[in-house]
C-alpha cells in the first residue's frame, strides 16, 4: 500500500476542505493517508512518503504561509532524497488562483515530479471541484503504488 501525504494550510476551511477531497480520493484508490497542516507537518514527514499533495489558499498570489513554512523547513533536510517523487497541487482562491505558480515552482526547486494538472478551486469546494479533487487524490494513490 503507498503512503500519501498531503499537506496543507487553511485560514477560512476551503482549502481543508480540498485536503479532505484530495485525501479520500487517494483512500478510496487504495493508499494510507496521513493529512497535515503545513505547521504540523515536517521534513520526515515528505522522506516518509510515496506521493505527496501540496494544497494552499491564495494569499496576494502567492501560496500560503503555512505550506511556506513547511516548504522551507523541509528543503534541506530532504534535498536531493525527494527527487522524482510524484506531487500533485492544489489551491483556492477568490477569483484569482495565481498561487498555484508559487506551488509548482517551488515543488521544482524539490525535484518533485508533478504527477496530475493541478487543481485550482474558487472558494469553498462543490461537487465538481471536489470531484476533480478526489481525482487527484486517486492519481497519487495509484503513482505511490508504482
Ligand atoms: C491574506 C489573504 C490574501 C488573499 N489574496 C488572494 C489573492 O491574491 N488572489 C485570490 O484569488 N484570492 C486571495 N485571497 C482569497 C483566498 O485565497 C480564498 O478565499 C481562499 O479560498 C481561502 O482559503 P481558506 O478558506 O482555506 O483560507 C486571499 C485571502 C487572504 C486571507
């Protein structure tokens, strides 16, 4: 069974509720999920795993300081043993979605290979975005596995 990671960070619930999307959909496929606030989370956390979400609200259009802070935790203590790992991204948004530059950049300063198109969600999810979501929860449930 692959282990999936996702990691996140919310201030409203939107995005923990694209979290919540993403990680039954990989469930659903089969793998073990841990879910975390980019605060909770840590570098043992990214080593530990076989595929990795990476989900953000927008905040001036770049990611949230919560996946930030996780992100920059984690650089050098996992530089050059994440290279190649599946990720897929996801942020929401109120009309914008730019963050999701700041989140794919800087999954390419990791070498994390983007495994699904990310998903961007205006606001709280609804069923079609949380179908999209749970698509990518799939999609790294199935590359965890491989
Ligand atoms: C400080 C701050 C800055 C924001 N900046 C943007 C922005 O630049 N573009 C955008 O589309 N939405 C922006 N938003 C809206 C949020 O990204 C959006 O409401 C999001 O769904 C909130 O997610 P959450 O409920 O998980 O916190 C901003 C919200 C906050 C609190």
């Amino acid at each position: 069974m692959g282990k999936v990671l996702v990691v996140y960070c919310s201030m409203s619930g939107n995005t923990k509720a694209a979290a919540e999307a993403v990680a039954a959909g990989a469930r659903d496929a089969g793998a073990e999920v841990a879910v975390k606030t980019g605060f909770e989370a840590g570098p043992e956390d990214l080593l530990a795993c076989d595929a990795v979400a990476l989900g953000s609200y927008d905040a001036f259009s770049y990611m949230g300081g919560g996946l930030k802070d996780f992100l920059d935790r984690a650089f050098y203590p996992t530089k050059e043993e994440v290279t190649d790992k599946p990720y897929g991204a996801f942020v929401t948004h109120g009309g914008g979605g730019r963050a999701i530059g700041s989140v794919e950049s800087v999954a390419g300063s990791f070498k994390l290979r983007k495994m699904a198109d990310s998903v961007l969600v205006k606001g709280s999810p609804d069923e079609a975005a949380s179908a999209q979501l749970r698509a990518l929860g799939a999609a790294l449930a199935e590359a965890a596995e491989g």
